[in-house]
C-alpha cells in the first residue's frame, strides 16, 4: 500500500508540473513601450530598450510570432508600430528594439493599448503582452478597463507581463492592476532585470524551454548485487559471481543427480569449479551446502539423499583447494520445496544444491 501511494504521489506531481508547464507557456510577445516626456526625463527609455533586447536574446526559437509598438509621442499618430505583429525573427525584433526613440508626449497607456488590440489579435497561439512604462498614465482611457475588454476577448490566451522603470510608486501599483486584470502574468521592475540570470528567470516563466522533469523515481534495492531486488530477495547477501535463482539464492540449477544417487557426474565439474572461483575470490566467507529433494519416495529417504549429495558436493570443492573449515553440508530432504511437487517442472525445481553464505 505505501508503494503505491508513493507511485500515486509520484504521477500526481508530475501531472501538476505538466500542467503548470502548460499554463505558463506562450507562443508570441508582443511589446508595448512607453516613450513618453515623463521616460525620457527620468532617462529610462534606455533602461527599457536595454531590458528587451536582453529578453529578446533569450526567448526560445519556439516563439512564433512577436511585435514592437511604441506610445508616447505628441503628435499624432501617439503609438506608432516599430514591427507590426508578424513572424518572429530575434535579429527583426531586436533592430526594432534599437530603432525605438524619445518621444515628447504623455503616458497615455489606455490608449496605446488599444492600438495594440489589433496586433494582439494577429499573434499567433497563446500570447504575452509585455509593457514597459512608468505607469504615470495620463487619461484618455483606463488602461485597467482596456486590459479587462482584451482578456475578455482572448481568454487563456494573453497574459499581462509589465515591466516598471522610473520610480513612481502610484505608476508601479497601476501597472500591478493591470496584470491582476489580464488575470495571469507578472510585475518586474526594470531594476530588477539588470542581471542575466533576472532576466533570464522572467523570460523562463514566459516562455520555458522544457517541462519540468518528473522527480526521479524510487529504484527497487539490490543490496548484494545478485540481480534480485530486495523485497523477493529470500538468501540475502550473495557473494558476487554466484549464479542465483529468481529467489536470490546460490543454487547449483544446472547439477542433477541419477534416481537414488550421490553421485556427481562429470558434465557437472564445470559448475562446481565457478562455486571454487567465487569462494577462492572470497576467502573469508564460511558456507553451507544444503541438499534438497523433492517429494517422492520415504521422507527418511529424501533426507538421507540429500545429506549424501550435499556431501558429495562438499568433496568435490575441499578436493579441489577449498579449506574444508569453510565448508559444512546439510541435508533438508523434502522439507523446503520452492515449487509445486505435484508437477513434473515443480519436482525438478525442488531437487536442488542450495549453498548459503554464513553470517
């Protein structure tokens, strides 16, 4: 039950993320730049050009389509598009970045944003609105209001980023109410984006590379390294090289005896030599050799059987340089069947040589 409420926890998390990866990405940017008398004087024009070329210089190849527009001249028209909405291209976006001059008007922002309205219907996909201003708005339209009709008509796709040069605390808060209004997006201040990685951490948020990579998962243990994880693992520590079964245990598989018999028979040797390779490579280890029989035939029998077998396989490895100190035998008989001894393969399973490492 505790795995699977992991395995569950696990899923769970990896949907959020994917979702919150979703949510958060956009497919174009349009930029909306305040040049108006109350910039220039403060000289944050500069600031505000500095700022998006650095972002332009990192949005992903996967945009699709972008636009620059500029508000804040006298004389009409006060907005004026530098890069109408069309195809992204970073070197088109940034030379329009770099064209952008001062202008001599006021910050009309509700305005400009509804000269950017059509721009905004051309990009394409999900887009992200980005402005960058003062915020010292001057009338003519609540630009609150225009982002509220600009969100009713596009929905989930736009988003409100505003970027805050100057220091005007009143402009600063109004900014903040229009990404509350385009009810998704963030706030940055222009001082806060001087920095790569600043920028580099706004320009993830709008337009991430990759969805976040699912935690790792939980890999099973396999503490003795025999190819058997831990929790079906049922003869724990293992020396490395021996050959286990699915259960984990050193058995000798492949070594059969004849009906009746103790006798191990030569095309076997090479078996018993890989068990005097691995105790040879483990010279401080102590082991048993179990026999096991299947069900057949008297108990005592079976029993008998076993211990002679187990013997004869303790005898063969002292014979050939094992220190006999390290080595005992027991024989279980039919005691300790691992498969069903009413089937053929069952019984064959269950007449087996088990050796066990002791601790």
């Amino acid at each position: 039950m505790k795995g699977f409420k992991l395995f569950a926890a696990i899923i769970a998390l990896v949907l959020v993320s994917g979702a919150a990866f979703a949510q958060k990405k956009h497919d174009s940017a349009v930029m909306v730049v305040d040049v108006s008398e109350t910039v220039v004087n403060s000289n944050d024009v500069s600031t505000a050009k500095q700022v998006l070329l650095d972002m332009n210089s990192k949005f992903p190849d996967y945009v699709k389509s972008g636009g620059v527009m500029v508000f804040g001249k006298i004389l009409p028209p006060t907005s004026e598009w530098k890069m109408p909405v069309t195809r992204w291209n970073s070197s088109q976006t940034a030379s329009a970045i770099r064209h952008i001059k001062d202008g001599n008007g006021g910050t009309a922002i509700g305005a400009a944003l509804k000269c950017a309205a059509p721009g905004v219907d051309k990009a394409q996909g999900k887009t992200a609105l980005i402005i960058v201003s003062d915020g010292k708005n001057n009338g003519m339209a609540d630009p609150v209001e225009v982002v509220r009709e600009m969100k009713a008509k596009h929905g989930a796709n736009l988003c409100v980023f505003t970027i805050h040069v100057g220091n005007d605390s009143a402009g600063k808060d109004l900014l903040k109410d229009m990404v509350s209004a385009g009810e998704c997006g963030v706030s940055r201040d222009a001082s806060a984006l001087q920095s790569d990685a600043q920028v580099q951490d706004l320009v993830d948020y709008i337009f991430p590379t990759a969805a976040p990579p699912p935690p790792p998962k939980p890999q099973p243990k396999d503490s003795d390294g025999d190819g058997v994880y831990d929790k079906n693992d049922q003869c724990p520590g293992t020396l490395s090289g021996a050959k286990v079964n699915n259960l984990g245990c050193w058995v000798l598989e492949n070594v059969r005896f004849a009906s009746g018999s103790a006798e191990i028979q030569p095309r076997y040797y090479s078996d018993l030599d890989n068990v005097i390779k691995v105790l040879k490579k483990n010279p401080g280890v102590e082991v048993v050799i179990e026999g096991h029989t299947d069900s057949q035939g008297p108990e005592e029998l079976n029993e008998e059987l076993s211990e002679k077998r187990a013997q004869s396989v303790m005898n063969y490895l002292v014979e050939n340089g094992v220190n006999a100190d390290r080595i005992s035998a027991k024989g279980h008989g039919e005691s300790r069947p691992i498969a069903d001894n009413e089937t053929a393969a069952g019984r064959a399973k269950n007449r087996r040589i088990e050796i066990q490492v002791k601790e």
